[in-house]
C-alpha cells in the first residue's frame, strides 16, 4: 500500500499544465547553459547594463552582485538592508537602484559600488523598480497597492499613482518614456502618464495576477503574463487586445529581445500537486519553466530546463545571452544563438 502511495503521489507531482508545442521549422532561437551561481537567499533578480557590460544579480538576503560580462567575475557586491527583490540601471549604465522589502529605493554608483541616495516609499515591500529611458524618474511599486513616482536629482515627495485594487507586481516604462505600465495581483494592467501620472487605460482580460509586464522595443506592444497561465499582447497606447498565447502553466516574467523578434518568459515549474510536492520532498526532478516565443507567429521555439520556479529572466542587450533567477537560490545563465 505505501509504495501505491508513493507512486500515485509521484504521478500526481509530475501532472501540470499542458506544455506549449514546440516549433521545428522556421527561424528558431537555441539555448544552452553556459553557468550557474548560487545566491545567499531566495534569488529575485538578474538584471544586464544598458551597455551590456555588468550583469546585476538580488536577492532576498540583501546581496547584490555586479558581473563584468566579459568574464562573468564579480566585480562587485553590494548590500540592501532587508533584503533586495528588485533592481535597475540607469540608462547610460553608470548608477545602479535597489529596491527591498525595506519599502525603499536604494542608488549606488555601478563603478565603485558606493551608495549614492535613498528613496523612501512606504513601509511595504516593494515588489518591481524602473528608470525612465531619460534616466530623469523611477518608478517603484509593491505590496501597499500604489506606485511612487520620483525625479531623478531632486528631493521632492513622489508621485503617488493610484487605482490598483491589490498590490502591484510590476511597472515598466515604455521605450519613449511616455507611459508606464503596471500589472497587479488585481488581474489588470493599467497604462499611466510616465510625466504627469495620470491613469490612462486598464486593460482587463487576464483571470488571475498580472505578474510580468514587457514593452516590445518599438513600443508597439505590451506584453503581459500571469497566474492565468497566459501572456496577452496589447496594441499601444490604446490598449486594444491583439494576441492570447496560451503558456502552459503561471508565467511570472517577461523580457523582449532588442531586435523584437524573440519573447521570453519565465514562470512556474510545475503544476499545483507537482509544486506542493517538491516544496514538500525536493522531488520532481527538473522542469521547463522558460520558454522562447518567436515575435512573429508566437510559436514557441525552446524550453530551458530548470530545477525550481523562475523569479525573472533578461536578455542581454547583444541578445546572446539570457539570464534567470530562480527558487531554488540560483541564478543561470544561458548563451542564445539563432537557427536558420
């Protein structure tokens, strides 16, 4: 009777979402592990330089860890009293901001690692931070349902934007730093004046949490993804529903290539039984929590194998490299060459 048990607990473990089909023709995108490294907590976030030069890695015990791309040694490592969740460069590379469950923003100078400032928000964790492609504003927001709003250089009291129901999982700014957008545990995305923080468009259609957001690099194009297991693409700026891919399983972050021509996203690694069970034992062996979509038709072209659910992923500028962090306190990376 026991090792029936064990056996119908170990199917149930390996059940989940149906896995997206996976393209055999056409251009195709192919990736392989080149490294990992571990974290000292939960890894949150694996961030590239605007230059492509540093490779920025947080996580939930404070670390923060700068990787010259040349080599991936670390040439630095910084600390966010309280633990870190998000990061961002400022657009010419040279500052690098924090964000924490503290409910502050942290800066830092990218050469030498000394802190340059400290944003306060509020008491509540922040969840997602971005800077303006001007590298004149920060956009921060989390667990207390609002999103601050600052000004680069002066030491005025943010922008408060509010209209979420529920906590924000993530805010982007759009490539002409016009808009920002935002997605919540509230099922909306929401569009907003990046200058004025006026609230401009909701867009509704997922069931569950909007977790990732991505500006497709013309501005075009939103992408957003979920605990609804989908990614929906957006027509910008009105907000017009263009595509629904269906994912296969929650999908918690998304990033564009450059030339726009790839999606990645990154998400959870098992279904529901699957997930409790491998939180339970450590079993369950690897998964496929990555996914590449080519652009042009949403056909996925490749699944990365991971070990536990993805935190956030980013494509390096050159689009060679993709870089995830995920729950098992690790960190990888992974080196991008197209087929055909």
């Amino acid at each position: 009777m026991r090792s029936i048990l064990i056996g119908w607990a170990l199917a149930l473990a390996a059940c989940g979402s149906a896995e997206p089909r996976q393209a055999v023709t056409g251009p195709l995108l192919k990736a392989s592990l080149a490294a990992t490294w571990p974290a000292a907590g939960p890894a949150r976030q694996a961030d590239f330089s605007p230059d492509g030069r540093l490779l920025a890695t947080s996580d939930a015990s404070g670390l923060i860890t700068l990787r010259d791309t040349s080599g991936w040694r670390a040439v630095a490592r910084l600390h966010h009293d309280g633990g870190a969740t998000s990061v961002a460069f400022s657009p010419d590379g040279t500052s690098l901001f924090s964000a924490g469950y503290d409910g502050a923003v942290r800066g830092w100078d990218a050469r030498s690692g000394k802190p340059t400032g400290t944003f306060r928000a509020s008491p509540a964790a922040i969840w997602s931070l971005d800077v303006s492609p001007d590298g004149t504003r920060i956009a921060a927001a989390g667990e207390d349902k609002t999103i601050h709003l600052w000004t680069v250089g002066q030491a005025a009291t943010p922008k408060v934007l509010r209209g979420h129901q529920r906590n924000v999982w993530e805010v982007r700014f759009s490539p002409n730093g016009k808009y920002l957008a935002s997605g919540s545990f509230d099922k909306t995305a929401r569009l907003w004046d990046a200058m004025t923080g006026k609230p401009l468009k909701t867009m509704i259609g997922h069931d569950q949490a909007v977790v990732g957001l991505a500006f497709s690099p013309d501005g075009r194009i939103l992408a957003t993804s979920g605990d609804d297991s989908t990614i929906r693409l957006w027509r910008m700026p009105d907000g017009a529903p263009l595509r629904t891919i269906s994912a296969g399983n929650h999908t918690y972050k998304l990033a564009f290539s450059r030339d726009g021509r790839w999606l990645v996203s990154g998400g959870r690694a098992r279904g529901g039984l699957g997930t409790f069970w491998h939180q339970l034992t450590g079993a369950g062996g690897t998964a496929t929590p990555i996914h590449i979509w080519r652009t042009a038709d949403a056909a996925m072209v490749a699944a990365l194998r991971a070990n536990d659910d993805i935190a956030h992923i980013d494509i390096s500028p050159d689009g060679q490299w993709l870089a995830a962090s995920s729950e098992d306190r690790r960190f990888s990376l992974w080196r991008l060459k197209r087929k055909n």
